[in-house]
C-alpha cells in the first residue's frame, strides 16, 4: 500500500525553481487574441507550496506584460511497504 504526504506552505529556498516543460494557451485581455505560452524556461522565484504565485509573460501579438496565478503543489509517495538495508 502506498503512503501519500501531502505538503502546503512550506516555501522553496530557492531562487529560481524552474518548472517542467509544458504549454498553455490564453486569451489576451488587451488585444483579444489567443497566446501561447511556452513553460520552456519559466521559473518561480521562491515559491511557496500550495500558494498562489504570479507567473509573468508577454503577449506576443500587443506585447502587453501579463501575469497568471499558479500553484505549486507537491507530495511524495512511499511505495515500500518495509524498508531496506542500505
């Protein structure tokens, strides 16, 4: 059986947490056009666990600055049911 730790507002002493490859797509407020927004690259500087955090772009077609709230949530599974020797 696994054993799943769940883990909120413990912040990240970390200057640039990089996040994980990934893409998402918007629609700008100033030019009402979609954006594609690549995580390629994107970090968050010390970020709290299960807290809104900002994550800033640009619009590439009104080249507006814009910002989205995310969350880091984070857990850890232990699937061992006895440990072993090292």
């Amino acid at each position: 059986m696994a054993h799943v730790a769940k883990y909120d507002n413990h912040e990240i002493e970390v200057k640039r947490f990089y996040l994980p490859e990934g893409e998402f797509t918007m629609f700008c407020p100033c030019c009402d056009k979609y954006v594609y927004i690549d995580l390629s690259g994107k970090y968050l500087s010390y970020p709290t666990i299960g807290a809104k955090e900002p994550l800033y772009f640009l619009c590439p077609h009104c080249e507006e600055g814009l910002e989205v709230d995310v969350e880091l949530e984070m857990s850890l599974t232990i699937h061992d049911e006895k440990p072993r020797k090292q």
